[in-house]
C-alpha cells in the first residue's frame, strides 16, 4: 500500500471510530452531567488548549498565532456551530432515526454541490447507485425498527441547508488556508467554537453548574469526552484534506449506523434481523461507494519540464530522469590520437 493510501486510509478509520463513539460517550455525559452547552464548551476548550500545549512543549507541529489564520477560520467555526444548533433544533421536532433518515440523503445533494462548486466529476453509475442505497437502506431501516416522526419542516429544511454548506465550505477552506500542520486546524477552528460556546453555557446553564454536585462518575466522562473531542476534531480535519466532501459525508453516515449498532449492544434497545440487514445494506453501499476525482480543468497545475542544458552522450543513460538532479556540462570529448 502506498504511503498517499496508507495515510488515508489512517484518517478514514480514525475519524470512524471517533464519530462512531462520540455520540455515545456524549449520550453518557449528558446524563450525568445535565449541560450540553457546557460539556461542548470543556470539549471545545480543551482540543484548542491541549493542542497549543503539546505545541509549545514540542510535541506536536502547531502554527504560531496569526490572525490572518485566525480570521479565515471563523467561518469555518460558525458553520461547524450552526449546523450543531440546528442538528439540535431538528431534534426537537423530530425523532434520531427520522434525522438518520434525513442525513442520509445528503451525500446525493452534496455530490452535484461537489461538482458545481469544488470541481469534481459527477458520481459514475456505481457510485451514485451507492448513494441511492445507502439513503434506502436507512429509509428501510427506520420503516422497520422506528417511527417516522417529524413536525417541525422548517428546522430539518434550515439543518439541511446549514449541514451541507458546512461540508462544501470547510472542505473549500481545507484546501484553500495553508497551514503547517493538521494541528492548526484543530486550534484555530476550536479557538472560536470556545468563545461562542462559553458565552452560550454562561448565558443558559450557570444555575444548573453551581447546584451540580459532582462525582468519580461525571467527572470521568467528561474527561473522557474531551479526550475524544480532540482526537475527533483531528481525525475530522485530516479526513477532510485528504478526500472529498462527498466522500466525507458518506463516511459520517456510515459512522451513525455503526452508533446505531453499538446503541442496539449496549442498551435496551433491539432491532429485528430484517433492520439489521438493512444497516448491513448500508454499509455494503458506503464499501462499493467510489469517489469522484476533480475534474480535468480543476487539477493543481504541472511544473513544465525544464530542458537540459546539455544533451546526454548517445548510449548513456540520462542522469536527471534517474535521481532528479540537474544535468552537469559534459567535459569537452579528447582528440583522436
């Protein structure tokens, strides 16, 4: 396997397991810890915090803090915060698998977003075949194991808006803000979502803090969600950089079945063997899935081949096409005796 691979494939099931349990190691500090906005706030904190430490201490590569970094960040912040607060708006309004139903249909709007605005290729027959599955399987699975229930059209339309400009945008600032390092992105971005959060748990949970009496048990899953939030927050951003946003998103559906399945291990909740088959439809079509190149008129620009100064001698190999060096003038050939 090459190392371009390699390294994909790395970021790809990193990010996987991070996603897969976030929700649950959420789930779980939320219930004993009764302040969402809060625990957001300590894993925002700490993914910026901890990373400018490590950064510091010379663990990690970490860009110096400059603002024309900080500023191209910001929306990238916002759009990762609005699609947050209208995942929980939607939420209100509608049950998880009629949400699960909903983001999966996303990797189709998102693939023609992926072609008009980030030049790529429109999915071949297989993949868009893929896409089509993947939104049936988890329609099939909710038809079998759950209740379709949504009330609040307007909060799923605006989640919907917000959540696919959030993958087409902080795809485009990926690749387009130069950086050091994928910490970086991890610091910046986490850096606004921090001060936004604190002024939102300040504003909304102060009363529920200072009457919280804590224990081992609380404390340690909001150590543990941190932890994972760092990590996610890594993962998430070295995914991105390596592929697209369609494929990204396909990935983050796939990362809900898998939460899906680890909920249905460990709670009471069971699904039936025709609901497990369609989640294994599920992630059969994100396997087959094929992502789509860039276009021809969007590749990164060649390096025109510069011209050697010299011919090489006839019968003797070019050394510049061997080792990557700059040919050398030739010593002038000896006279025929």
């Amino acid at each position: 396997m090459s190392g371009g691979r390699a390294s994909t494939l790395f970021a790809i099931i990193g990010y996987g397991a991070c996603s897969s349990l976030m929700l649950i190691v959420n789930k779980v500090a939320v219930n004993l810890l009764p302040a969402p906005s809060f625990v957001l706030l300590l894993q925002f904190f700490c993914s910026w915090f901890v990373v400018k430490a490590c950064g510091l201490c010379g663990c990690v590569d970490v860009d110096e803090f400059e603002w024309r970094k900080l500023l191209a960040f910001l929306p990238v912040s916002l759009a990762f915060l609005a699609a947050v607060f209208a995942n929980m708006k939607t939420l209100q309004f509608a049950n998880v698998e009629t949400f699960v139903v909903f983001r999966a249909s996303t990797p189709l709007t998102i693939s023609i977003c992926d072609w008009l605005c980030l030049g790529r290729e429109l999915p071949v027959l297989r993949s868009t075949i893929c896409l089509i599955s993947l939104l049936c399987g988890a329609a099939a699975y909710v038809a079998t194991d759950a209740q379709f229930h949504v009330s609040g059209y307007v909060w799923v339309g605006v989640w919907y808006v917000i959540f696919c400009f959030d993958q087409l945008y902080i795809k485009h600032a990926v690749d387009t803000v130069e950086v050091r390092s994928n910490w970086a992105r991890v610091f910046y971005t986490n850096f606004w979502a921090s001060i936004v959060a604190g002024g939102v748990a300040g504003a909304t949970e102060p009363d529920i803090l200072r009457s919280f009496v804590w224990s081992y048990a609380s404390g340690g899953a909001l150590a543990l969600s941190c932890l994972l939030g760092v990590a996610m927050s890594y993962f998430a951003f070295l995914c991105r950089s390596q592929i697209s946003a369609t494929h990204f998103t396909v990935i983050g559906n796939i990362c809900k079945v898998l939460t899906v399945l680890i909920n249905v291990c460990i709670w009471d909740k069971h699904a039936t063997p025709t609901g497990l088959g369609f989640l294994m439809l599920c992630l059969l079509a994100a396997f087959l899935y094929k992502p789509s190149p860039l276009r021809a008129d969007s590749q990164p620009p060649t390096e025109p081949e510069k011209e050697p100064l010299v011919e090489p001698s006839e019968g003797v190999a070019d050394e510049s096409d061997q080792a990557g060096v700059e040919l050398q003038a030739s010593a002038p050939k000896a006279a025929p005796r």
